[in-house]
C-alpha cells in the first residue's frame, strides 16, 4: 500500500501551475487570453494539415469535369472543338447554326490529349469534330530537334486522328499556329511548322477529314504563342466546316 504523504505529494501540482491555476481562478479573463490564442494556433495548423492533404485536383480533372457538364446539356446535334489552349481559348459557342462544345484542354500535347479524349462522355456523335493539336508538341523541353519532334508527334496524331474520326464522320484539322519565339521562350517555331505540315498532310491523305488552316501570318498575338481574338480568328474555319455539313446532310438524305 502506498503511503499517503507519497500518494499527496504524487497529485500535488508543481508551484507554477498552482499559481497559474490560482491567477486564472481570480481573474477568468485570463482563461480566455491564454486559451483563445491558443486555439487559433491549434486551428490554423489543422487548417494547413487539411488543406495539404485535400489538396486541389489536377487541372486535367477539372477540364474533364467541365467538358462533361457541357455535354450532358447536349440533346440534339452539335459539333466538338478539341485540341489544345488554342481550343479552349475559342470563346464561339455555335458554328454553322449548330451548338459547339469547346474540349479544348491546355497544355496538352497530341498523346496527352488522346488520353483526355477517351474519358470524355459523348451523348452521342457529334456531326463534326475540329481539331487544333501541336503546340506544345513543338516545346523544346521534348525534343532534341525538329526531326525528332516531328515522329514523336506523327506517333501520336494518328492514333488521335483515328479516335476522332471513329467519333464523326467529318474532322476538320486547322493545322498549327506560327510560334514568335522571340516573345515564347522554349518553344521551336521549326518544329511547330512540321509538325503542323505533317497533320495538314496526314489530314488530307485520310478520307472524311478536311483541312482549313485559319492561322496566317500577322494576326495579333498576345505572347508569341496565343492569339488576341480566337473568335475571329475560327471564324476563317466557318465556310469549309459548314459546306462540308451541308454535302454531309445532302449524302445522308439521299440515302434515306
């Protein structure tokens, strides 16, 4: 059995803690100043363990989740932009009297941006698909040289090209816009130039997909990459995409 004064000195608190006790007995105010700091800290650190821990998603999951939000209000025939920043830039949200859905997902090279498109939840087959891909495809940092630059994209565009036309009948490639390496750095205007003759040429060889190059030179861009008014500048796209529905239509009703 334990002797009561060891039990007594055992629960005994030490001096500063009885004399904090006794300050905060007296003066309950006091309570609060010592507790509420301290609550806040203890807050602000489970808030940072938080939010690292749910940290927001890739901005890839984001585009999908957006795309796919657009999509689901589809019900009638529409048409898909797909490609690149310089799709998602495109503002226009109709074309050739037709509703458009801007798949656009930036950053993305043609590999990237194949694999984006087999997540997408299509409602049904768009009567067109346009297609703007090779930006980025023509950044430095994935090549030693615009030879290289151009096989590793031709590996990549052609699985892509085949996806989309297995989505539509008709898949218009616009080709690749001029780079201004002068104002965007680690960019190869060579390598965007091949790589853009080599979708306009792998376009034009594939039955059912046509080719309507909006980008030429001179249009204001704002940083050596993007264009100042993507509108205008798919507007150009506007006379081929819409002759090419209208053949499709006139073919699909004539074998009715």
């Amino acid at each position: 059995m334990i002797p009561r004064r060891l039990l007594d000195g055992a629960l005994r608190l030490p001096p500063l803690l009885e004399r904090l006790g006794k300050i905060v007995l007296r003066h309950p105010l006091t309570l609060a100043l010592i507790v509420l700091p301290l609550a806040l800290l203890l807050g602000s650190l489970a808030g940072y363990g938080f939010g690292r821990a749910g940290s927001a998603p890739p901005y890839r999951a984001t585009r999908l989740q957006a795309v796919t939000a657009d999509l689901g209000r589809i019900e009638g025939d529409y048409l898909l932009a797909t490609g690149d920043s310089h799709i998602e830039r495109w503002p226009t949200r109709t074309l050739c009297g037709l509703p458009l859905v801007n798949a656009g997902l930036a950053g993305a090279t043609a590999g990237a941006y194949a694999d984006f498109l087999a997540r997408l939840p299509l409602p049904h087959p768009p009567r067109a698909v346009i297609l703007t891909i090779g930006t980025n495809d023509a950044n430095a940092k994935r090549f030693s040289n615009e030879y290289e630059a151009a096989i590793r994209f031709e590996a990549s565009f052609e699985p892509l090209l085949g996806a989309l036309q297995r989505t539509s009948r008709i898949v218009l490639v616009t080709g690749v816009p001029p780079i201004d390496t002068a104002r965007a750095e680690g960019f190869s205007a060579e390598a965007a130039e091949r790589i853009g003759s080599l979708a306009e040429s792998t376009c034009k060889a594939t039955s059912g997909c046509l080719v309507a190059n909006p980008f030429t030179p001179g249009l204001p861009m704002v940083d050596g990459v993007h264009y100042r008014d993507y509108a205008a500048v798919y507007r150009r796209i506007g006379p081929a995409l819409c002759a090419a529905l209208e053949r499709e239509h006139a073919v699909t009703a004539s074998t009715r």
